[in-house]
C-alpha cells in the first residue's frame, strides 16, 4: 500500500485542526523496538490528508479515489457537522468498497456518537448496527483535547502497527521514563549549550507555530466568510455583518486577510445595490413560533405575536425590539389568548379574550377594558383608531385614544355571528358570516352600515362562506360552497364567487366553478376586491385559491384573467392604484404580476428562501412570516452609499464603454431597427457631454473610442459614423463608394487593430478593410474572391496583417494592404463553428502568441515568430468561448461551454483559478494596472476577482464597467445607469459601523458561529 492511512474529514475549524493533528502525530509517531520487531513497521510512513473539499456534484477526484484504493486504513474524523458531509461519506463508502469494513477507524472530537457519526458507521452492509470508535479526544477546551490526544492518538497507531494499545501505552511509559532519568543525568554538562541552542531552535519553532497558526486563521476565515453568506441567505444580516468583520483583520483582531471574507462583509452591505430590488433588511427573532404580525398605520412599527401569546413591539428601520409583552394571564391563571396586537395612534394595543390593554410604545401598561369572557376576536381600523371586539352574540366598537364604547351591533334573524370580521377602506361597512343553531338552516351574510346601524341580512346559493370582502358602496364578495363537505365521498366541490349589494337580499351575479374538495381543508385563499384608472376604470374582484388566481369584472362577474402559478399561494398582495398583484408562494417566492392581463415581471420576483405563512408591504417594506418559523423577515429596497443616479430613461441600456484613458464613457441605448443612441460623459463628473443618434441601415459590427474623444460606429455596410466628444461634431459617411465593390450583407463581424487605424470587417466570403484616419478603404473582397467562408479573424496590433480562418479549413495570414496570403498555420488548427465563432482567434498584446480556440476541445497557444505549438490547453467550447490574454501575458483568462470562469498559468501550464459557481456569458473584464484583480462581466452582474488570492471579492449587480482612474463602477438596470464610489475594505468597515452602529456579536453567537 502507498499509504498507511488516509483521513476523511468535514472542512470545517475544528474538524481541520484535528485532522492536521492526527496526520502530523501519525507520520512522527516514534514506534518502540519491541513493537517495530515484532509487526516489522519501523514508523508510519505516509498518511493522506486532502487539503480541499471537492465541489459537489462531481465525481470522486482521481487523486482521491486512488489514495483511498492505496491506503491500509480510514481514519474518519467525526463531529455534528461529519453526518452533512457528502464527501466523508463518499469516502467511506468508497473505502468499503474498496477494503473492508473493519480497517474503518473513528475519532470522535465533538458531540455524541449517534449525532457525529454517519450512518455509514452505524450500520453495515444489512443494517446492523457496528461500534466503530477509536479514539475519543472530546473536550470542553481545546487545551483538555489536546490532553486526551496524547493517550488517544495511540488507539489509532496501534491498528496501523499491527499491536495491541497496551502494548503501545506500555512502552511509552517506559521511554517516558528513561528520557526522565538521562535528562537529569546529562543537564547540568549541557546547560550552557542549550541556552544558545535552544534559543535558535525556539526562534524557528516560534515562526513554524505562527505559520501555521495564521493558515488555521485563514482557514477559519474562510469558513466564517461561508457562514456570513449562508447568514444573508437566511435573512439575517446584522448577524452576516459581524460574522464577515469577525474573519477580517481589524482593531484588537489580527488575523490575517482573505478575500471571502471582504466579499462576503460587501455582499451583506449591499455597497453596489441600485435600489431596484429588494432584499433582506433585518431578522425580527423570537423564542417562539411567530403566529402573526401587523403594521402600524405609518408603517413605522411591525407588532408581532407567537404560539406562547407573547406580544413583540420591532422599530421596522433598524429592527430593534422595542418591547415584549408576556403573556396575560386570566383569574384562574390560564394565558389569554391573544386575538390581536398593534400600534394604533401611538399606543400598543392588545386584545385578548379578558378585554382591551393599552401600553404606550415602550411597552409599560397604561389602562385596560375588560371584557365579560366572551370575545373570541378582534380586529382593527389603523385610520379611524377603533377597535373592534366580537362574539357570537355582538360585536363591540371602542376608540382607542378615549377608550368610549362607540358602538355595539347583534346578529338579527336568530343568527350568530361567526368570529371573522371584515371592514371596507372608510369602515363604512362591516361585513361578516353567521350561523343558525337550527339543524339544515342556511348560513348567513351579515352587512352593517357604520352610519346608520342598520344590519342587513344578504342571501347566498353558499350556506359556509371561505373569504368576504366588502367597499364602502356597500358592495359585498363572498366565497362559499352549500353543504356539508366535511363528510362526502365527493373530490370536487362547487365554490360560489357571489356579489351582494346592501339592501338587496339576492346576490347581485354569481360566478361558480369546481375546484378539489381537498383544497379547502390544505390551501389558503383570498378575496381582493379593487378600483384603479389607467387609461380606463377598472374595477376587479380577484379570488386566489391553491394555484389559480382569478380576475373577475366586479359589475358583471366575467372572468377576465385567471393565472396558474407553480406552487400554493399562501398570501396575496394587491396594488390599489395599478394592475399588480403579489403572490406569495408556499416554496418562498414572492411573484409580482399584472393581474389584468396575467403577466408575470419576473424581474421583480423576491426569493425569500423558505416557506412562506403571510407577507405585508407597506412604505416599500416587505415583512415576511414564515411557514412554523421564530423568524420574521423584513426586506427592503437598498441603495448603495455614494450611489448616484445617472440615467432613467425608457430606452433600454445595452453596453457601456469607457474610453482608453478613462476621460469618457458612453452608454449605448436601444439596439437594431428600432434605433441606437450613444450619450457620453464625463468620467469624473458624470455629467454629460453630448449625445449621437444612429439609424441603422445594416448590422452594427464595431462601436467604441478610436482615440481619447472620438468615437467610432461601424455598419455592416460600409457606413462610419466618427463623433467627437469634446467639439460634438459628427462625420457620417459611407466607406464603400467603389462600383466594383459588391458589399451588400446585413449581418457581419468586425476587427480593429489596437493603434485604431484599422478597422477588418467581414462575413463568409465578402470582407474589406477600412483605413480609419482617411475614412477609406484599403483592400476588399466579394464572393467571387478566392477567400471563402471567413469564420473568425483576429488583426495586428498595427492593422497590416489579419489572421483569418475559414470554416473547414486551417488558419492563414493575410496582408491588409494587398490581400496576399503571407503564410498558413499548421493543419490541427481548426476552430469551433459557433454562433461566437469570430471569438475564437485572440492575439496576446505584444503579438507574441495566438490562442486559437480549436475543435478538438483544446486552445493551442501558437508562437508566432517560431511558428510552433506551445501548448495545448484543456478547453470546450462549441458555441461562445471568451477568451483574453493578461496585459503581462503571463495568463489566459477564459470561459467555455461549462460558463465557469478560469485563469491559465501560461508559465506553469496549469489552470491558477476555477470559478465555483457557473456565470453568464462573460462580456466584457478589466485588468488593473498591477495586475491583482480583474473584472469581469455577464449580463446580471460584474465579478472583481483578486488574481493573487485567487478568490471574489465583490458581486455587482448589473455591473457593466470600472473605471480605475476614478475608482468608480457603472452599472446598469433596464433603462437606469448608476456610478458608485469603488469600496475598500476600510470603506466597507466604516460602513458596517454606520448600518449597525454598536453591534456586536455575543459570546453565545461567536461559539454559534465558531468564532474564536
């Protein structure tokens, strides 16, 4: 066997520490004679330990695999977080396979067996249970376990050595005692020497132990940085906040720098947050399960109430608690049950079934209406400040700053009222279900007049009613059904969508259809009623049940809409002055969509991330239940600081380009027939500077700077528009003016040389060349020319020769001035014929080498002055490579098919970086001056990458360019552009501070979050 052991482990700070420890004890484990005599192993001579945890989703590695296959033994390294690893029980599985089950050893550092352990080890092959433990070095500290490892780690040796642990233990007393006794013997003849000795011996330890202590730190980093974002995900981002500033160098701090953590800190302050999305604000958390929430009138406040009937006051601005009130308590020492809570006209109310409290909004108690025990509800109307509490037999109305019984109403015609209230905008009206306590009598719709007390009693085809809803015209909805399905065999039930009006006994229109019986009992539903005007008055009701949203014509009860989402929706939200509607789906998502004409913006779709019980927006905060969660979410729409707006327009933002001394920048609007506008700024300033309209004839094969002010549109046939900025003046003329010259294609692809003079422009067998500065053209060719089929090229740094390749055939070099063929490249370079294709021929800045981006799945790196191959480098791409030299070209900067983006090592012939998340197709990137990051872009957002580190340390959404010069970034939304100020780390702690002034984690958190 190549390997003695072989040590699975979770990447996490503990389970790390460990591992190291185990591989270092193993390899210089000092093997007593009588042991190495007897089993014939003199030491443990290689012990595997992988160094990083293998992306999941892919196989086992090939390294990994074939260490497992040559290792004698498993050592698995077993703690809470063991049980969620797929690798580790990957690997064990594996070696299983590949062994046997009795060369599986365990070390149990944290927790208990049945919860460190994967079932793996628990059970063998037919499900009996197995005792795997080796070796147990559990502590409360790290001091205690490393105590205990020095004992336990001989449990491990003595497998591997062939002996027995006493046999071990044993000898090592022996020995322990010889070094005792000669030390005292020899000490004081070496005294002297060791004190020079020992002092260089301590000096490089004590740098050894810092190295090492700094890569556990980094490591830690890491991982703290993984939890921030895991953090933000859930929606807790105070907690991310101080997690990610945790793993960063800082006062009284001096671990040392990683990126993960600086992008995880950027990620959680939203530093380049355009304000047009929203997300995660702050985490409302409580002990217990949150059972509802309201809020306040202003929005300022969000009360909510948990299954133990605690009563939480949170300031929605920063999420502080303001107050809890615990439980009320009755005369007989039962909690009261709270049936509703809320700020109203600056004081906390709470109503439960022993009457009214009033607290004032620092949660101390200031009066209090009790009740005669028979409330079983209670709502509200936040504008009008009354309360209102009902039973069975009467619904009480109270004012909230006088606490004066307003009113009092009782159901008529023997009827009861049913527990739910329902109030139009002006509370003009109350509408709510009732119930007769004679056997098979109808059920009922009780509608009050506010003004006059009047309360009519509405007939219905339904006798058990679902949703009301009611304006202040008096008009009523209802949702029922007739009968008693609670006890039919039935799977569908006829539904009754019915409208009413006061003083009429029938209902106005009835719309029925069937829905599953099932749905009733398992779906939440909601009844909106609404008035808006845009270019003409609609007025909808809009029914939700299950998966369907129905939009009826509140006047006639025609359908107009019915929309079928992906999962349940638990909660509906519905616009009072437009055509939007939010659903709110069990799985998390929060759609927006025109419930008029059923479209879904999915550009405004909100990922809560978990299963959702009820939403509510107000002042554009979205506050979130969970489905049995502690946790109410707050979302919010979020502004980068320094973010300034630069552009709102209608017209759609497609690119923007920054010229080569970063003095200007354009943003190119709208695309095709529809026409293409440049406006231009001042990279400074922002402030604009001119703009250029284009009507286009052909296709647009070239646009950006040609010099420091001027600015160059090409068409595919032959038209140039030149604009300069500094002077606005514009030359729009067409190149090709020669009757010979048969140009006449709509689409084609263009190259410019780098000193931009030239300018190659090609599709399939036609091409010219155009001579910029003497708005010429030099060279051309049509279809009767013996080039054909052109399906990439790639131009001089000079614009005199163009390296061209035909579809089927190698490439070759092309004189600009005359059309010769100077020389061919050899027969293996044969591009990919994607819909890119014209990207697959890159030239490195100082025209040293080509990569050409071959068929064979490879990129073969051409050295141009020898004409050899220098390399072949592992590439797929069929459809849209990207492919771009370093300014140094020292590294390959790529993306293929897989959209994962890498960095080649040209020196070292191997990849430096692999991103581990798949991007979009990456547009355009941006190297710095020295090199250590780079920029790239996708159509969602930019990505800077710290080259060194080899790691992201922003995500920009929208982002779409950098300007170094001012260390600014622009980024884009629809027809927005925005310039926010480039954050540094200090800019990013400064900011932490600002946002959660005085935050901090406590020492329950940091052994939470594991972070020491």
């Amino acid at each position: 066997m190549k390997y003695d052991a072989f040590i699975s482990y979770r990447h996490s700070d503990l389970d790390m520490y460990i591992a190291k420890k185990v591989h270092k004890a193993l390899e210089t484990f000092k093997v007593p004679r009588s042991v190495a005599k007897k089993s014939g192993k003199k030491k443990i001579k290689r012990v595997f330990r992988d160094q990083e945890e293998l992306p999941i989703g892919s196989d086992l590695g090939n390294n990994i695999a074939a260490a497992l296959e040559e290792s004698e033994y498993l050592l698995v390294i077993c703690s809470p977080r063991t049980p969620e690893s797929y690798w580790v029980k990957q690997e064990i599985t594996n070696f299983i396979k590949m062994h046997d089950r009795e060369h599986v050893l365990a070390i149990l550092i944290e927790g208990e067996p049945n919860e460190s352990f994967p079932e793996e080890l628990l059970k063998d092959e037919n499900g009996n249970p197995v005792e795997p433990l080796a070796a147990d070095v559990r502590g409360s500290s790290r001091s205690e376990m490393n105590k205990k490892f020095k004992t336990e780690i001989m449990r491990l040796a003595a497998p591997i050595l062939s002996c027995t642990y006493d046999d071990l233990r044993q000898r090592h007393r022996e020995r322990r005692m010889k070094k005792i006794i000669a030390s005292v013997a020899i000490a004081g003849s070496i005294i002297s020497a060791l004190g020079i000795g020992f002092g260089l011996y301590n000096a490089k330890m004590a740098a050894e132990i810092r190295k090492n202590y700094q890569e556990k730190q980094k490591n830690q980093s890491k991982y703290l940085a993984d939890t921030s974002l895991d953090l933000l995900e859930k929606g807790d981002r105070e907690a991310a906040v101080l997690v990610a500033l945790s793993a960063l160098p800082g006062e009284g701090n001096e671990r040392p720098y990683t990126p993960q953590a600086e992008y995880a800190l950027c990620d959680a302050l939203y530093m380049y947050e355009s304000g047009n999305e929203m997300h995660a604000d702050r985490l409302l958390h409580h002990d217990f399960i949150v059972s509802n929430f309201e809020y306040s009138e202003n929005g300022d406040y969000v009360t909510t109430k948990d299954t133990a009937n605690n009563v939480t006051l949170w300031r929605v601005e920063d999420g502080t608690k303001v107050a809890t009130i615990n439980p009320i308590y009755t005369s007989g020492s039962f909690i009261s049950r709270v049936y509703y809570a809320n700020v109203i006209k600056d004081r906390l109310v709470i109503c439960t079934g022993d009457g009214i409290f009033f607290y004032d909004l620092d949660g101390n108690p200031t009066s209090s209406i009790p009740s005669d025990g028979s409330i079983n509800n209670a709502f509200a109307n936040l504008s009008t400040g009354e309360i209102y509490v009902s039973s069975v037999n009467n619904i009480d109305v109270y004012d909230v700053l006088t606490e004066e019984k307003l009113a009092s109403y009782a159901p008529t015609d023997g009827g009861k009222f049913t527990s739910r209230l329902y109030f139009s905008p002006e509370s003009k009206y109350i509408a709510t279900a009732g119930y007769s306590e004679e056997e098979n009598d109808p059920g009922f719709i009780y509608l009050i007049s506010r003004e006059t007390g009047e309360i009519f009693n509405l007939g219905s085809k339904a006798n058990s009613f679902t949703n009301l809803s009611v304006n202040d015209k008096g008009e009523l909805f209802s949702v029922g059904y007739y009968g008693d399905i609670v006890y039919t065999d039935a799977e569908e039930t006829e539904l009754f969508l019915e409208k009413h009006k006061f003083g009429n006994p029938d209902p106005v229109w009835v719309y029925d259809f069937n829905v599953a019986r099932a749905l009733l009992f398992t779906s939440a539903s909601e009844l909106k009623i609404r008035s808006y005007e845009d270019t003409t008055v609609h007025n909808e009701t809009i029914f939700a049940l299950a998966t369907h949203i129905y939009t009826l014509d509140s006047e006639t009860g025609e359908l107009i809409n019915k929309i079928t989402v992906a999962n349940p929706i638990k909660n509906l939200l519905i616009s009072s002055i437009s055509a939007a509607g939010y659903a709110a789906e069990d799985n998390g998502n929060i759609d927006v969509y025109n419930l008029t004409t059923g479209l879904q913006y999915t550009s405004a779709t909100v990922i809560i991330g978990h299963d959702i019980e009820k939403i509510g927006l107000k002042n554009g905060v979205l506050c979130v239940q969970g489905s049995m969660s502690p946790d109410v979410d707050l979302y919010k729409y979020h502004e980068g600081p320094g973010m300034k707006e630069i552009v709102n327009s209608d017209n759609s933002i497609s690119r923007i380009l920054v010229s080569d001394d970063e003095s200007f920048y354009a943003i190119k609007h709208g695309y095709g027939s529809s026409g293409t506008t440049f406006d231009f700024y001042d990279s400074k300033t922002d402030e604009k500077k001119g703009s250029v309209e284009v009507s286009e004839a052909g296709y647009e094969t070239y646009s950006g700077f040609i010099s420091d002010e001027e600015f160059l549109y090409a068409e595919s046939r032959g038209r140039m528009l030149v604009y300069n900025i500094r002077t606005g003046t514009t030359e729009d003329f067409e190149l090709i003016k020669d009757e010979n010259c048969i140009f006449d294609v709509y689409y084609g692809e263009a190259k410019i040389s780098s000193d931009r003079t030239k300018l190659f422009l090609y599709w399939s067998s036609q091409y010219y060349v155009a001579d910029i500065p003497a708005r010429t053209v030099k060279q051309y060719s049509d279809n009767s020319g013996t080039i054909t089929g052109i399906a990439s090229s790639c131009i001089t740094n000079d614009g005199k020769q163009v390296y061209l390749v035909k579809g089927d055939e190698t490439a070759f070099v092309m004189n600009t001035e005359d059309g010769s063929i100077v020389k061919t490249l050899p027969d293996d370079y044969k591009i990919t014929n994607g819909t890119d294709s014209e990207l697959s021929l890159v030239m490195s800045p100082s025209e040293k080498y080509l990569a050409v981006c071959c068929r064979d799945a490879c990129i073969r790196l051409y050295d141009i002055e020898s004409g050899e191959t220098v390399d072949e480098i592992p590439f797929v791409s069929t459809d849209s490579p990207f492919i771009r030299f370093s300014a140094d070209e020292k590294k390959l900067f790529l993306q293929g098919d897989d959209y994962y983006f890498r960095i080649y090592n040209l020196e070292t012939k191997s990849f430096d970086y692999i991103s581990s998340f798949q991007t979009y197709k990456v547009t355009f990137l941006y190297e710095s001056e020295d090199g250590k990051t780079v920029s790239y872009g996708t159509i969602p957002a930019m990505v800077i990458l710290d080259v060194e580190e080899k790691a992201e340390l922003a995500s920009i959404p929208g982002g779409a360019a950098y300007i170094s010069k001012y260390e600014k970034v622009l980024s884009t939304y629809l027809g927005k552009a925005y310039s926010f100020p480039h954050a540094t780390l200090e800019d990013l702690k400064e900011e932490a501070k600002k946002q959660f002034p005085g935050a901090s984690l406590s020492e329950d958190d940091k052994i939470k979050y594991h972070v020491d």
